[in-house]
C-alpha cells in the first residue's frame, strides 16, 4: 500500500464494518470468492503455519442444512443466552437472522482449523484473523458478510461437510450483496477501554 490515501481509504474500512443479516440472493462469481480467499490467507498466523482451510458452501440444500444447524444451537440456549444481553431491537434482528436468514446468503464460507498444522493452543488465534479478513475484504468489494460461530458448536457442521478429524469448523461467514445500507457501527470511546502503562492509569 503506498500513499496517505490508501492509509485513508483502509482506515474508513476498517471503521466502517457492520454485520450484515440481510444478504440479497443474487450468486457470486468464483473471481470474487477467490479474492476474499486471498484476502483471508494473508492473515497472520502462528508460525506462519498458516492451519486454516475453507469449505465453499453454494448449494441451497447444504446452506439450508446449516442454517437449522444454527438454527438449533440458537433455540438451544444462545437465544435465552443472548436475549438479556442485546437491546430490543438487535435480539429480533439476530432471532431472524438465526433462524432462517443464514441459510438465505448465496455463499457460505466455512472457515476450519486444522489441527494438523497448529499447535491446538494457537488454533483460533491463526484462524479467526483469516475470517476477519475475509470479513474486511468483502465490504472492500461492496459485498456484506458477518462472523459467526453459531453453526459451530456440535458435531453436526462437521459431519455435514465430511470433514477429516483433524479439521474443525470454526466460523461460518456468509457473504452476499447487502439487502440495504447500514449505518456506521457504535463503538464504545477508546480511551474507555484503553490504560497507559498500567492498569488503571488513564489514556
């Protein structure tokens, strides 16, 4: 990257993330996943052991299988989980999504550790930046995703996608054109989450 606009433009990028529940049906190319692919895979990783490996879910039949994965796993627990922590609004939105929108995406990508290539300490810290990047390259191409481990929980999503024993799936992002645009996201202050030096010790 060079130049104080490319440093701009990433900047805007990186502030204006949202997850979106609400994807449009309309397919996407190969070009265009390979690009997030690419994306992903320049994450950093422990060791430069690079452990993850991505299963491309097109086919309606799968993406609907996981999606009352998911679908389960909120009903049995997450949602009484979720339901005390998140504002009125969000729980209804993230009750749909989980319960039918997911499966609505025309593109699931599930994102998987292999074990075989990691020390099981280091797994999820090498293989969630490769989703967040993922994540970030999609809104670079105008595209909406979000981070979800929901379908993750269980033996189900593994079974489903014939996976070795030595490969766990970790996230599921589905990708699509946005259904409609978003505001930008709310974010506590940084300097509430932020000590200098020390604990305690305000920014």
């Amino acid at each position: 990257m060079s130049g104080e606009g490319d440093g701009e433009a990433l900047f805007r990028l990186l502030v204006s993330q949202r997850a979106h529940r609400e994807l449009r049906p309309d397919p996407l190319p190969d070009e265009t996943i390979e690009r997030l692919l690419l994306a992903a895979t320049h994450a950093p990783s422990a060791e430069n052991r690079q452990p993850w490996a991505f299963v491309v879910v097109r086919d309606a039949t799968t993406r609907a299988r996981i999606g009352e994965i998911a679908a389960a796993a909120w009903r049995g627990g997450a949602r009484e989980h979720s339901r005390a922590r998140l504002s009125e609004r969000l729980f209804a939105d993230v009750d749909r999504w989980a319960t039918g929108g997911l499966a609505s995406a025309p593109v699931l990508v599930v994102v998987c550790g292999d074990r075989s290539r990691s020390d099981p300490r280091s797994l999820a810290a090498s293989v969630y930046p490769a989703a967040q990047n993922l994540c970030l390259a999609a809104h670079a191409l105008g595209l909406g995703s979000l981070f979800s481990t929901l379908a993750t929980a269980g033996p189900d999503l593994a079974s489903l996608l014939g996976l070795p024993a030595h490969v766990e799936p970790m996230v599921v992002v589905p990708v699509g054109l946005p259904a409609r645009a978003l505001a930008p996201p709310r974010r506590a202050p940084v300097a509430s989450r932020t000590w200098r030096d020390r604990w305690g010790a305000p920014w």
